[in-house]
C-alpha cells in the first residue's frame, strides 16, 4: 500500500495540476477557434461574396498570429519558472539526527517509503507516489550531508545546468559503512529484494549511487561487490554526483535495510545470492554426502582471535576425525578472495568461527547448515544487539545457529562488568577456550548433522542447491 506522499510536495502537485488545466485550458481554445476559421475559409459562401470578407479575414489571420505569439511566449516564461521552482532539500536532515533510522529518517526526510506488506521498503522515480516526478540529486560532499541536496522535477521541467541519466539507478542509504560486509550486505539486500519483486528480475541497475548519512560514497568492499556483480550479472557501476544536478530517468532508493520484509522474503533473497555466487565462481555441486566442519579464522593475533590457535584447531579436528566421512577445512578469511570463500563455504556444513564479520560467509552454505560462534569476555552484557546478528543472518539465510561460546576469564576492567566504558577493553579481547565444552559441542552438532544428512538421504531429497535454478534466471 503507498501512503507516501511527500510534504513540501503536497501543495505541489495540485497547484500545478490545476495550473495545467488552465494551460491545456488556454491552448485548446486558440486551436478550436483556428481550426473553425480554417474550415470556414475553405468553404467561402459563392453566393455572394462580401467586399469586407478579405478584410474581416485579415484581420482575424493577425489576431490569431498574435495570440499565438503571445501564447508561446507565455508557455516559454511558464517553463522557465517551472524549471525555477525546482526546491533541493538537504539529504541529511538535521532536524531528526536523534531518530536518523525510524520512520522516513533523515535521509531524503520528506520522503515516504512505499511498503507492501512482508516485502522490502522502497521509493521509486519516477511512480505514482512521485507524481511522475524523477529524482535530482546534487553535491559531492564526502563529509556533510547536509550539503548535497535532493530534489524532484517533472522531467519536462529539469533543473536548470542538470543532466538527466538514462537507465536505472539504484540510490543506497547505509547508515554504517560499506567495507563491513555485514553492514553493506544489509543495506545491497533490499535492492535484491526488488530486483526479485513481482519479476522485475530483468531490471539490473545500470549505475550505483552510495550514501552514508548523505555523503556521497564510491567504493564498497570487494567482497561485497562480487557478490552484488554474481547477483545481477554484470560489474557494478559505482557513480560520483557534482554540485551540478543530475536527475535519473528511473531510481529506486533504499534507506531500511531488511526493515519490514517478511522471513520468507529474506530467505527468497539469501536463496538468490548462494546460487548466484556459486555460478559466477564456477562452483559444482557436491558429490559424495561428506560432512564438511571448516574453522573460518581471523587474522592471526588480531582482535576476537583465539589466544592459541592450534589448541582449538586440535580440539575440532580430533571430533571431525573420530566421525566417519567428516572433512576438517581450516581457512583464514583475510586471504581468500571471494570465489575462494564460496568454495570453501559450498563444502561446509559446520562452520566454526569468532564473532566477526567473516561469519557473514555462512549464507554461502547449503541450507540447514550448522554456525557455531565465539566471544571473548565481557560481551554479553555491553556489547548491545549488534552481537546478535549472526543469529539473524543464520536465521534470514535458513542456517541452524547452534549457539555461542562465551568466553568467562579475559582482561578484567576497572569499573562494574556492564559499565560502558567496558567496552574498550573487552572490544579486542582475544578467545580462550575450553576442552571439554567444544568436544561436547562438536560431538553434539556433527551428530546432528549426521543424522539429517541420513534422513535426506533416505528421502533422496539433497538440501544443496542446484547450481542451474537460480530464482531469477
Ligand atoms: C506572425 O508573427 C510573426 C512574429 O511576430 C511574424 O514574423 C509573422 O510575419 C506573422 N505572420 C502573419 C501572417 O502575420
Ligand atoms: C499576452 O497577452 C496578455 C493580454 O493581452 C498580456 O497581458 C501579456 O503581457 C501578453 N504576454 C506576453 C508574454 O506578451
Ligand atoms: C498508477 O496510476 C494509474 C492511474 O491511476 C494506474 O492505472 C496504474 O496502475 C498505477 N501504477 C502503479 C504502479 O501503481
Ligand atoms: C549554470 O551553470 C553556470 C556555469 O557553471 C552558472 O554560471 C549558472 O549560474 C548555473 N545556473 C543555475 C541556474 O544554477
Ligand atoms: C555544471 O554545468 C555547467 C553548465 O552546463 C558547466 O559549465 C559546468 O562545468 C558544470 N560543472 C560541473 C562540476 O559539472
Ligand atoms: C569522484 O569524485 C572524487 C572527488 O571529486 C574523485 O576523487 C574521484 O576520482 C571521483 N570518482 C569517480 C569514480 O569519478
Ligand atoms: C566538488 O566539486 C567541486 C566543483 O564542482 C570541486 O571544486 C570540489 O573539489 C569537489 N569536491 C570533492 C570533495 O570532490
Ligand atoms: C568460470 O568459468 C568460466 C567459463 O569456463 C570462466 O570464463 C570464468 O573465468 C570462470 N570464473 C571463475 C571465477 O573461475
Ligand atoms: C593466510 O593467512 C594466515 C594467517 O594470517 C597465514 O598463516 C597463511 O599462511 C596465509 N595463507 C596464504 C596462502 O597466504
Ligand atoms: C597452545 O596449546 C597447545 C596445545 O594445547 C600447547 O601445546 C601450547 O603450548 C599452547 N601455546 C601457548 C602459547 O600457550
Ligand atoms: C568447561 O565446560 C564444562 C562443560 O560445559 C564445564 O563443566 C566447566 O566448568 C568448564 N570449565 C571452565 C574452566 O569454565
Ligand atoms: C531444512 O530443515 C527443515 C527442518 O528440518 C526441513 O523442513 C527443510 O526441508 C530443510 N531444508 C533443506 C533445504 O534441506
């Protein structure tokens, strides 16, 4: 349901609506009346030709030539001021700094999203919510976004010095970065998600414009760029704006991440992004029914690593050797490229890994797969919600989070265990571990997995993804 109509747009569009029906109003009169004269002249009464007719007739050629001049005089001012009268708005909106993620936020703040139940939150321009208005934007400030601007125009009535942009463009809002592949990921998710939208697969964006808090962003992680190029086929086009406005014949704005899109969608989207990466890596389907338990490590020594590498890795592998067809992986995420991780991650059931953004990987498993997390001490009680989101993502991408391990001895701080202040010290804090606690877990999941693996089997129903089926395509 659309319920978006923009605020400094209100009076907008009405005023000019009845402004057109004059317009339409003042040109057709003129035109009925040519049209009548030119059908009377071509039928002149034989009978009795008037001497003043020529001279009546004259005379009606001249006033006609006139008002015609003058109307298009007229319709030249009135573009003018239209083109005018185009308001850039700035993109970052102080006014909401303190709720710059709810509601309509204070990115494009005048703005309403369009939402349909369950599915992804968008704006679209030109469209019925925008009067058929297109989007301008404006301004390359890399610091403030309050200083580049935003604005809409019929496409009749550009702005003035702007271009208009042909193609689609996909005009992202991320309110974190775009390195982080889990922060870029959620905001290149909604996009998916339209692109998946009641077919519209073929649409693929023909240029990318990126925003963080409306400063204008030109790269994104390059993880996440090959997966958005496996996605829709072709390199990204990551575009610069200038202070002169440039308008797009078609954008689609993002500004909500996965906000307000139901689980089944998300899992449509994760769907899509597995099969696609796989194809754009080259990567087969599996063959024999092994279980695949890979240790996705950090960099060495580098924050929420494990203190002693090797003693976890021990512990691990010896419970993947003791059970029959267990393939043990050990990868370091800092060193494999992307098609290396969706190798690595199309071969594994068990993924074992601290938390960090690496974990994001787990999407590139086969459904069902297991996630088994690590934290260093202290992070339960300060670190907020955003340590859960591999619970998420496991949930959204259809994996089976099997909890995490929470580390209990760690560098002590001064002050009570959830006082903020906390946080710098536990923040890169690095993983110990215990013997017995991860073979009990190890043993616990590879049983699980082993089973399941049995059952689909038995129903000869493969949970893996056949490379060739992608949801769009
Ligand atoms: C109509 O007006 C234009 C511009 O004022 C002028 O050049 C033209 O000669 C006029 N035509 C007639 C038929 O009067
Ligand atoms: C057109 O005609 C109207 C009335 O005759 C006059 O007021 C107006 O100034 C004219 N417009 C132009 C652009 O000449
Ligand atoms: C836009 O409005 C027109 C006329 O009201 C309607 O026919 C059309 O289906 C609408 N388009 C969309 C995408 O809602
Ligand atoms: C268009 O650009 C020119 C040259 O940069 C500048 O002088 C002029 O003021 C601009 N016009 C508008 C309406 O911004
Ligand atoms: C803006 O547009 C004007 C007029 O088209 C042009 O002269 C100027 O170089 C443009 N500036 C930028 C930064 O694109
Ligand atoms: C975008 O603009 C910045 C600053 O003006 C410039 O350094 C960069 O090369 C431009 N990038 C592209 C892709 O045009
Ligand atoms: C933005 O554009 C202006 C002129 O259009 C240029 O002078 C300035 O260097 C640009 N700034 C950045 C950060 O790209
Ligand atoms: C996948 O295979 C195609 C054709 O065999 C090849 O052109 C392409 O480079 C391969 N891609 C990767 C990532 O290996
Ligand atoms: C990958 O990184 C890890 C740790 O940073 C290192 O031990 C390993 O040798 C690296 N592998 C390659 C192939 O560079
Ligand atoms: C790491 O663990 C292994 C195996 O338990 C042990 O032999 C080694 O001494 C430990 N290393 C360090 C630096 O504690
Ligand atoms: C290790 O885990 C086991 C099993 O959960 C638990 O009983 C034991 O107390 C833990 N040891 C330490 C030192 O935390
Ligand atoms: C995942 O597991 C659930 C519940 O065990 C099952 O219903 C579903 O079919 C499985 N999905 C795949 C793709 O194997």
């Amino acid at each position: 349901m659309a319920m978006n109509k923009p605020y400094h747009a209100k009076q907008h569009p009405k005023t000019s609506y009845s402004f057109s029906i004059y317009l339409i109003l003042i040109i057709t009169c003129p035109i009925l009346f040519i049209l009548f004269q030119i059908k009377f002249l071509q039928t002149p009464p034989s009978s009795s030709p008037l001497p003043s007719w020529a001279f009546f007739n004259q005379r009606q050629k001249v006033i006609i030539n006139t008002t015609f001049n003058n109307l298009t005089k007229e319709l030249m001012v009135t573009k003018k001021l239209l083109c005018e009268s185009v308001i850039f708005l700035p993109l970052k909106d102080l006014r909401y700094s303190s709720t710059a993620q709810q509601g309509h936020t204070w990115f494009m703040s005048s703005m309403y999203d369009t939402h349909e139940e369950g599915e992804v939150q968008y704006q679209r321009f030109p469209s019925n919510a925008s009067k058929g208005k297109v989007l301008c934007l404006k301004g390359n400030n890399t610091h403030d976004g309050a200083w580049n601007s935003y604005a809409l125009a019929w496409p009749e009535y550009l702005p003035y010095n702007s271009t208009l942009k042909k193609g689609l463009t996909f005009v992202s809002y991320n309110h974190y970065n775009y390195d982080n592949i889990w922060h870029g990921l959620s905001s290149m998710v909604p996009f998916v998600a339209w692109h998946i939208k009641n077919s519209q697969c073929s649409r693929t964006p023909t240029r990318w414009i990126l925003y963080h808090w409306g400063e204008v962003r030109i790269k994104m992680g390059s993880w996440l760029k090959s997966l958005m190029e496996a996605t829709f086929g072709e390199p990204l086009q990551i575009e610069n704006i200038s202070n002169n406005a440039t308008c797009f014949e078609d954008a689609v704005v993002m500004r909500h991440n996965e906000g307000g899109m139901s689980r089944q969608k998300r899992i449509q989207v994760y769907d899509l992004l597995r099969c696609k990466a796989r194809i754009y890596c080259n990567v087969s389907e599996r063959k024999t029914p092994v279980i695949g338990m890979t240790m996705f490590m950090r960099v060495n020594n580098g924050p929420r690593s494990f203190k002693n590498d090797s003693a976890v890795i021990g512990i691990f592998y010896k419970e993947c050797k003791k059970m029959e067809g267990c393939h043990f992986i050990l990868a370091y995420s800092n060193n494999l490229t992307f098609c290396e991780q969706v190798r690595v991650m199309s071969l594994t059931d068990i993924l074992i890994s601290p938390h960090g953004a690496q974990l994001t990987n787990m999407l590139l498993m086969d459904k069902n797969s297991s996630v088994l997390e690590f934290f260093p001490k202290g992070w339960l009680k300060i670190a907020g919600v955003g340590q859960y989101v591999y619970h998420w993502i496991a949930s959204w991408s259809g994996m089976k989070h099997q909890g995490a391990w929470r580390d209990p001895d760690g560098d002590s701080c001064p002050y009570s265990d959830d006082d903020k202040r906390c946080m710098s010290i536990y923040k890169n804090g690095k993983i110990g571990y215990n013997k017995t606690y991860f073979s009990e877990w190890a043993r616990r999941v590879l049983n699980e997995v082993k089973i399941r693996k049995k059952e689909e089997l038995g129903s000869e129903k493969s949970s893996h993804v056949t490379s060739t089926t992608c949801y769009c395509s």
